[in-house]
C-alpha cells in the first residue's frame, strides 16, 4: 500500500488546526516593537478566558515540565514541606522537581488509575500543619484520572498552604475554575488542549502565591516570574519569546473564543463518552476510575500484546495513539479526544484498535466499536 495518512490521537502533542499552523510562518517582527507588544496584550487576555481566571496568565518558552519547575521555584524554598499528591507518572514528577530543589516531601498516594481524595489531602494537612502547598494534577496524563480539583481546594483554602495544580492536559478539555476552587497556581503546556505545537509553558499564580514568590530563597533566574509579572505589566517579555509560537497562539485563542470555553468542555465530552462506548462495546474494560474529558485509558486485554498493538496502529494504519508509562507500560493502551479533534478522529482510532486487536487474533467483532461511537457521535454535542 501507497498511500497512508497519519493521525494523532495521543494526549501530546495533539493536531494543530490548519490555520495555526500556517501562523507559523508569517514573517518574523522583533519582539521589543510596539506591533509584538499589541500581540502580547491580545494573548495574555485570551489566556484569562483559556485558564477562567482574573489574574494574569504569564507564557514562557518551554515545555510543561519548565512550567511545573518554574512553580516549584518560585513557591518554595529549599527545607521547606511540599505535599504531593501521586497516582501516576506526572504527580510523580512533581516529587522529582521538589527533590532537586531541597524541598521535604510528603507524598499522598493512589495506585495508578485510581484518583488521590480529598480526604488523603486533608489528612496529610493535619499531619504536616506547616506545609508551605499541595501540588497535584488537574488530570494525570499517565492514567487519564481526572482529579477532584474542587474538593481540594475547599480542604487547602482551610489551612496557610497553596493550591498548585497541573493542568497541563486538562486545561481547555476538563472544566476548572481556578478563581472560584481556590487553586493558587494552575498551569499548562502548548502542545495538549491549546492546540499549538510544543514549546509554550503558561502559568498563573493567585495573590495568595505571590507573597510566597516574593518570599522564596530558591535559585532563580529564566524562571523567576518576577521578571514575567514585571514584563507583562507592559505587555512584553523579559526574555526572547518564541515569536513563531506567539503568532500560533494568537490565532488559537481565536479558535476557542469562537468555540467558547463551554463548547470546548461539551465537544470534548461527548468524544470522550463516545470512546468510552466504543470500548464498552468491545468488551475491553476502562483503566481510569474518575476519566476525564481528555484521554480514555484501556486495559490491555490478556491475548493482546499492548506495545505491539501500539505500534501496529501507529506504524501500520497511521493511528498515533499513546501507551502505558512507567509500570503501565504494555499494560493500557491511551486514547486522546484533545484539542483538535472531531467525531471522526475518534471513529478512525477505534477503527484502528479494532484492526490491530484481530490481527493479533483477538476475538473482536469489527465495526463494533465504531457503531456505538457511532449512536453517540451522530448528533452534535449538547
């Protein structure tokens, strides 16, 4: 066979709308001129309405994990108590930036697929009153378990200690009102939801952070977002941004203002229902215990070589979707419906997964899957 188009489906980096990427190649402005600092100004308020937040969304050139960093070094100081909350690879990142920065760690914990709760975080307050933050995930990407973001921050709001979330791929697919929940720092990567490429960290930090910012005896130079909170005031940077990128943004920011934040929750949803129906009706069974809007985790089946499956999909039929991490490895398979995706991207992928399973002798009845997708997906989103 000739002819094989590609597709991804994995939670990052995720499909880049025609019009964003074709953003990337308009020709290149300086970064300190009056027409870039206009840019600076449109973005940072679309980046309000992206994250549901009245404080100010910085951006800065990186990937997920630089942000992750960037609040870890500027919330804490070195000896001082961070509370994490750990169910999967990403919260165990959390640990390791912690760590490197002489932080003492408490680590509350889920086994993968299950969801850390409120209560664990209340408890680990109680144990550990001089906490300076709780660090935790909007969504763990690993496991496709969305978090109860709310409950948390009613039982951190009670005590001194700050709110940080990671929402990095739940940002824009799981609804999260940072403002409202009392969560102190949310953040996100470019390449999940906000469908950009890779390369753009964005962070948010409540008034309640900033004295800690302010406060904190950690080293800190390109992540210092002293320097960012002083830059933005004047719709700049402190740094050269990634002009390319910002471009990008600016046009993505239009996509979801279109949408509206609300239809981007409800469209990814009702792909996220129909996946689950799909793998229902293949009798294949759910990983994650609270799944979000942003990936469906599967069980690999007995019979079924999960990383072989993977890449019989992404090598043979052109279906990118992502595997398990860490001790998950072979064992779930993960679906994305973020960002950039549609009814049909979702009927390709089950198509896929059908095709890799009977190939590997799996006893599935083809087009299975696809039709209860189907029963869903027909109509709209409501």
């Amino acid at each position: 066979m000739k002819i094989k188009k590609n597709y991804i489906l994995a939670p990052g980096p995720t499909p880049v709308p025609p019009e964003v990427a074709s953003a990337g190649a308009w020709p290149l402005i300086h970064h300190r001129t009056p027409q870039f600092c206009a840019i600076i100004k449109e973005v940072a308020q679309g980046l309000k309405m992206l994250f549901q937040t009245q404080h100010p969304v910085y951006f800065m050139a990186s990937s997920g994990t630089g942000v992750m960093e960037a609040a870890v070094a500027n919330l804490m100081s070195p000896g001082e108590t961070m509370i994490v909350a750990q169910a999967g690879k990403f919260g165990e990142r959390w640990g390791e930036i912690g760590k490197s920065f002489g932080c003492h760690l408490v680590e509350v914990k889920a086994e993968y697929g299950k969801a850390v709760q409120p209560t664990q975080v209340e408890e680990a307050l109680k144990k550990n009153p001089s906490a300076k933050a709780v660090f935790t995930q909007l969504s763990e990407t690993s496991t496709g378990c969305v978090f109860d973001i709310e409950a948390f921050g009613k039982v951190v709001a009670k005590t001194d200690a700050l709110l940080v979330v990671d929402g990095i791929s739940g940002v824009g697919a799981e609804p999260c009102f940072p403002d409202k929940w009392e969560v102190d720092c949310l953040l996100t990567g470019s390449q999940k939801g906000v469908m950009l490429p890779p390369g753009l960290g964005f962070i948010s930090i409540s008034p309640k952070a900033w004295k800690a910012v302010d406060a904190s005896k950690s080293p800190r130079f390109y992540f210092d977002l002293r320097a960012y909170k002083k830059a933005l005031d004047s719709d700049d940077s402190p740094y050269t941004p990634a002009i390319s990128l910002l471009f990008q943004l600016k046009e993505a920011l239009k996509i979801i203002q279109n949408e509206t934040m609300e239809g981007m929750w409800a469209r990814h949803s009702w792909l996220a229902k129909a996946t689950r129906a799909a793998i229902k009706a293949l009798n294949l069974e759910l990983f994650a215990e609270r799944p979000g809007n942003i990936l469906t985790a599967v069980k690999v089946p007995s019979g079924v070589d999960g990383e072989k499956a993977v890449k019989v999909m992404r090598d043979d039929l052109g279906v990118t979707i992502a595997g398990g991490q860490g001790s998950m490895k072979g064992k779930v398979m993960r679906i994305a419906h973020l960002g950039y995706m549609d009814r049909f991207d979702i009927t390709t992928a089950i198509s896929a997964l059908e095709i890799a399973f009977k190939r590997q002798g799996f006893p599935i009845k083809l087009g299975a899957g696809v039709a209860a997708a189907e029963d869903i997906l027909w109509q709209d989103p409501q």
